[in-house]
C-alpha cells in the first residue's frame, strides 16, 4: 500500500510539473505562435490606455523579452520562492506562492485567491455533502427496486434534474427564496463570523448544484447497482445468510463505488477552481467571480493564477481518487 502510495504521489508531481508546462504555454507561447509581440503580450498585464512607459516596465519586470526557457524558469521559480517587481519608485514583493501580480489593481494573485478560497470551498464541500448522500441513496433505491413507482417517479426527477442548466435554477432558487419568500439571506456572511447566517445564505446554492450533480449520480449508482446485484458473489453472500442490508451495503454498493468515486473527484476538484455560474448567480465573493472579474477587467495574471489552482485542485483531486481506489478494491494495489 505504501508503495501504491508513492507511486501515485510521484506521478502527481510530475503532472502539477507539466500542467505548470501547459499554462504558460497557453498564456506566453501561444500567443507568440500567434504573431503578438512582447509589447502586446506586456499591454494585457495593464488594462485599457497603457502608456509606452507602462508597457516597457511590464516588459521588463515579466522578462517577455528574454528567451521562453528563462521565462518558464522565472514563473516557476516564482511559485517556489517568490518575486520582486519593480514599479518605478517602488517595488513590489510577491511571497511565494507567487501565482502573478496584478499591475492594474496593484495587488499580488496569490492573497486574493486565499481571501477568496474559503467561499468556493464553502459551496463545494456543502453542495457535495448534499448531491452524494442524496443522490447515492435514491440510486441505491431504485436499483433494488427497479421500475417502482419509486424509480420511475426519482429517475424522472434526475432526468429534468440533468437537464435544467445552473443558471436557470439557481435564479428560479433565488426569486423564488430570497425576493419573493425572503426565507433565506442574500449577503455572504463567514462561517467564523456567524455559522447560522453562513448556512442560511449558501443553503440556495447548494440545493441548486445538488439538484444538478445529484441527478447523475441517481442514475450512476443505480446502473452500477443494477449490474452488481446479479452477479455471482451476491448470489453466495445470499447464500451464505448474511443480512440483506449487509449484502447490498458491504457487498453491492461497496463494488458499484468506483464509477462513483471517479466522478465525485474530477466534480469536486473542478468546484474547488471555481464554480463560476454559480457564485455568478448567487454573488458569492469566491474564486469563479475573482476569474469572471479578471475576464472583464481584461487583467491576465488573476486569470493565470485561477487556472493555476484550479488545475492543482484537480490534480489532487484524482490522487485522492487513486487513493481511494486502492481503499475500495484490493486488486487495484495489486495492478
């Protein structure tokens, strides 16, 4: 297990290694390919009406005139071990991580993206409790119970579920909740502040996006359910007496649960860069408004560094679900 352990910790670092790579190819090397000289690429750090000065400092500081390789070195040793920018009579000190600097808001990414991470972690976390517990259960029901009025009635409900899109939902949620029944509040509040209101103002977000990732998860674990509850080793657990909740719970559900891990990792890891409908929608204060703003504003390093962690994330993300796997089946640490 150890050993599965490393292995898969290893080859974690080397993808952070080449999506680091496949970022700043996408923001420094294409843009190149694409004909946009150093000055262009330096006037999209700025903003609107950059003057000659401006974008000859920017220039300087990023190094965009100096070979791809030393840029690459210098965003990496940036993340490592910081970065120093010169703004004329003053400089600027980017503590690592250091995920860029805004030069139009003149403020580094890196404590943005922390003042704003427990927001998207709030909705995540929350909605994911909701759409597994609730999704997993009505899948596991209707598998034992197929073409019930249960299961027609449930799958039905994922069906629209699946279908209606977030944005829909999310503002059907908020007239309906927050301005028609103003049951539950509209300003976000910390959880270290005032838990109740914390709870009170997400609850809409996180029905909304459970409503939507429940749904495939209904529909997964019954077809995974379906599928399990025939085979040969549940025909001998039955067979040797053991309880009919044990056979579905240890037996049935236990080896169903791959497809849903699966899932679950890559869903939560992408929230955790940055539900960008949804915080939208709802005025959340977390990292997919910070990429929205950047987007509008035209600001490239809030960009850079949403993509950044949300790539992190994800990568984790299918560690923990490697992780998993060996946790759940044996022969995977065996292969």
């Amino acid at each position: 297990m150890i050993s599965y352990i490393l292995r898969r910790t290893f080859a974690a670092v080397i993808l952070l290694l080449v999506v680091t790579a496949v970022t700043f190819a996408i923001f420094f090397l294409l843009p190149r390919m694409a004909g946009q000289t150093a000055d262009q690429l330096a006037q999209q750090y700025i903003g609107k009406s950059p003057t000659k000065a401006d974008i000859a400092a920017v220039k300087q500081n990023l190094g965009l005139d100096e070979p791809l390789y030393a840029q690459y070195w210098h965003f990496i040793k940036g993340i490592v071990s910081g970065a120093t920018y010169n703004l004329g009579p003053t400089t600027a000190h980017c503590d690592a991580p250091c995920f860029g600097y805004s030069f139009k808001n003149h403020v580094a990414v890196w404590p943005q993206l922390t003042s704003r991470l427990p927001v998207t972690v709030s909705l995540a976390a929350g909605a994911a409790v909701m759409w597994l517990v609730s999704g997993v259960v009505i899948g596991v029901i209707s598998a034992l119970k197929p073409r019930s009025f249960f299961d027609r009635t449930f799958m039905g409900v994922a069906l629209a579920g699946v279908s209606l899109p977030m944005f829909f939902t999310g503002n059907l949620a908020l007239l309906l909740f927050t301005y028609q029944w103003p049951i539950f509040g509209r300003t976000y509040v910390p959880f270290t502040e005032n838990p109740a209101q914390w709870a009170n103002t997400l609850f809409p977000a996180w029905c909304s996006l459970a409503l939507l990732y429940s749904a495939i998860y209904a529909r997964l674990t019954r077809s995974g359910m379906l599928e399990t509850m025939n085979e040969d080793f549940i025909r001998t657990a039955r067979a040797k007496g053991l309880r009919e909740r044990n056979v579905v719970a240890r037996h049935g559900l236990r080896a169903a649960l791959t497809p849903i891990i699966t899932v679950f990792g890559m869903d939560l890891g992408l929230l955790l860069g940055g539900a960008v409908i949804t915080e939208t929608v709802f005025s959340l204060p977390g990292i997919g408004q910070y990429a929205v703003q950047g987007i509008t504003d035209n600001d490239l390093p809030p960009i850079l560094g949403v993509t950044l962690l949300a790539a992190f994330f994800v990568v984790i993300a299918n560690l923990l679900v490697d992780l998993l796997y060996a946790a759940a089946d044996p022969r995977v640490r065996l292969s």
